[in-house]
C-alpha cells in the first residue's frame, strides 16, 4: 500500500534514521542540510529540528540558506559547491613576484 509521507513521518525519520547516520559521518560538522519546498519539507518542528541539527547550514525554504524560488532542478553543486569554489579561487590578486612576497 502506497500512502504520503506526512510531516511528522518526515521528522521522525530524519530523527530515527538519517540523522544518526550523518552524525556518523560528519565529525566536524561541516555538512549542509539541502532540500525542497515539498510540504513535509516545509513542517514547522521539521524546520526547527533541522535548524538546531544543522545551524546556519541549512538549504532551504525559510532556510538560513534560501531555496531559490521555482528551482527544483538545482542540485548542491549548482547551488551551493559553485559559489563555495568560486569564493576560494578568485582571492586577492597575487604578488607579481617573489620580492613581494618578502616584505
């Protein structure tokens, strides 16, 4: 039998399942929380649950980090990696040569 997946039935598996799982895995807690604007998404106690799992690392709807608008088909990569690469790579001119880099 195939039913909805409710709010409350999102939360409890990110709290049963998922979360664990990156607890897990994220050691340092560098990893950011992305997902839609789909109604169980958009749950209140989900929204809060995640913002204190993941504070200021969450992509979203009403997120720390903003959902664009009408994008459903941006992934992380298109959304977030690029701008994250793109901050690290275009850094202050670098010195024109070596003596420079002395003073």
């Amino acid at each position: 039998m195939e039913t909805t997946i409710t709010g409350i039935a999102f939360l409890d598996m990110l709290q049963e399942f998922l979360i664990p799982q990156l607890d897990e895995d994220d050691q340092e807690g560098r990893i950011h929380f992305q997902q839609d604007g789909a109604p169980p998404h958009y749950l209140g106690e989900v929204r809060e649950y995640l913002n204190t799992r993941f504070p200021g690392r969450r992509i979203g709807r009403t997120a720390p980090i903003a959902w664009p608008p009408r994008s459903p088909d941006l992934t992380p990569l298109d959304f977030f990696l690029w701008e994250f690469v793109k901050d690290r790579v275009f850094v202050p001119p670098l010195p024109a040569n070596v003596v420079e880099l002395r003073t």
